[in-house]
C-alpha cells in the first residue's frame, strides 16, 4: 500500500471501517458507481444515523507518536489526495489493521453524508447532512485526536431529490492550508462556500441552479489561485472557477452535454501543457 491510499467515500451512517480497511480504492465518485437498484424516486433516510470515522495509519494521516510531532505525515487537502490521483508520497506505513489494530482513534460524527475526509496540518475536515434539521454541515476536528474543534451550518435548507444511494452531503470539501472550500445543494441552486479555520465564512458564492433527478455532488479542486467546480446536470451545464481568496468569479466554460455527471476534475501535466480533465455524458474534456 506504500505510496497508495484507498480513499474510497466513506458512507457515513457506517463504520469507517467497513471502507477504510480495504486495500486499493477505486477511484470512482461514490455518487458515479454502479447503483444496483435503480430508483430514483427514493428519497428515505438510509438505514443508519451517524458516521463513525476511523483514522488508521494507513489511510489519511500517519498518527505521531506525540503532540510535538503532530505535523508529520503528509497533507490529504481534496477528493484523492494533493494531484487528485489517489496516491500519497509516504512510506512504510502499516498495510494491516484491525478495530484496535493501527488505529489511531475513532469518532462519531452527527448524521449522515459519503464525502470523503480531507486533512490540513493539525485538522480533518469532513461534511455531514443532519436530515432532520434539513441542515448540512462542515466539521473540524483535531487531527491527533479525533475531537470535534466546531461544528458549522452551511445549508439550511428542504432536502432535494436524490437517488437511494446519494446522500445530501457528498461532495468532498477542499483546502489550501488557508481556507477549506465545500459545496452544497440549497434549492434550486448550488452553493459554494469557503471557511476559516477557526469557522469563520470567508465568502459563499452561488454558480447557478442545478436540477439533476439522482441528487448533487460536485467537488471542488484547488490549482493556483482558483477553486473550480463541474456543473454538469440536466439543465445548462457548465464548468465554473472562482478566485480563492475572494469568492469573484474568474471565468466560466458552457458544457456542451445537458446530462448529468459527478465526475470530479482533475488537474495534470499531459504532453507537457498543464490541463484539466474531466468525464462527462458523451464527452471527455
């Protein structure tokens, strides 16, 4: 597993575990995998109500031995990781682990969501829906051990339509070290929001509406000064970047395809020309 991490979603509402102990992740946006039963219509709660996160050592963080080593091991700040390719520069870390084996500690986070955790020096971020307020959240926790530092409302709003096995919170947030950026769905729009890491709202920014039958999930991806994020849906579709530090609008590109898509951008050096890749209905671009 050495310079690999299987940063599959965890489905909160279930232990950590049942994802997090498994060898080599897909790589696959949980709200783009196959789906079995085919329902649309489902709107229910799913079966269970709170997440309970694991950190092992070989999943997101490689645990120290104290506090004065807590900035060892490398930042995880977005969806698969800093190139968004799912793999991590540590080495010899554990490749075995148990419930008590390896793992660093464990804590049970309000409601239910499948983004992803993501780490930033001393915190862990991740994203909840708590569907009985009709609220979705951004926590923060202590990266050594696993206390909840704030608990922030970003959406207050009727939950959306989604298929059984979207949640309302799985887009997976991202951070620079500086502010940690996390995308929403409040009817009939997408909201994308940025935090301090003390839960102070730096900006919240609105990219358009969104009306997909299957339900939201668009990640941000930092690259520079920008976070972007895919629009793709069954409506006017696009591809949006906005300024970092400032919430402004930076520039925006149609998407041919009126489909949705959860595909999440990736950023990479291809044929020498920095680019930006990402699938859709009936189009790569």
């Amino acid at each position: 597993m050495t310079g690999h991490i299987a940063d599959r979603h965890r489905s909160h509402g279930r232990d950590a575990r049942d994802t997090a102990m498994r060898p080599g992740g897909s790589g696959v946006s949980r709200a783009s995998r196959p789906c079995g039963r085919f329902d649309s219509r489902e709107t229910s709660p799913m079966r269970t109500c709170t997440l309970l996160i694991t950190l092992v050592v070989a999943a997101l963080i490689v645990c120290p031995a104290s506090a004065a080593d807590r900035s060892s091991g490398s930042d995880w700040p977005m969806w698969r990781g800093p190139a968004g390719d799912g793999r991590s520069p540590e080495a010899n870390v554990p490749t075995k682990w148990s419930g008590t084996e390896n793992v660093a500690w464990k804590t049970k986070i309000p409601g239910k969501g499948h983004s992803s955790p993501i780490v930033s020096g001393d915190w862990v971020f991740v994203t909840t829906a708590l569907e009985e307020a009709n609220e979705r959240a951004l926590l923060c926790l202590d990266r050594v051990s696993g206390k909840v530092l704030w608990q922030k409302t970003v959406v207050k709003s009727g939950l959306e339509r989604k298929h059984q096995l979207n949640s309302y919170a799985s887009a997976t947030p991202a951070t620079d070290g500086k502010l940690v950026y996390v995308s929403f769905f409040e009817q009939p729009k997408i909201q994308l929001v940025a935090y301090d890491f003390a839960g102070n709202e730096a900006w919240r920014a609105s990219p358009g509406t969104f009306q997909s039958v299957h339900g939201f999930c668009s990640s941000p991806v930092l690259y520079k000064d920008l976070v972007i994020l895919n629009g793709d849906q069954d409506s006017t579709a696009y591809l949006v970047a906005y300024d970092k530090a400032t919430g402004k609008e930076r520039w925006r590109t149609d998407r041919p395809n009126k489909t949705r898509s959860y595909c999440t951008p990736i950023v990479a050096e291809l044929a020498g020309k920095t680019q930006m890749v990402l699938s859709g209905s009936n189009s790569v671009a």
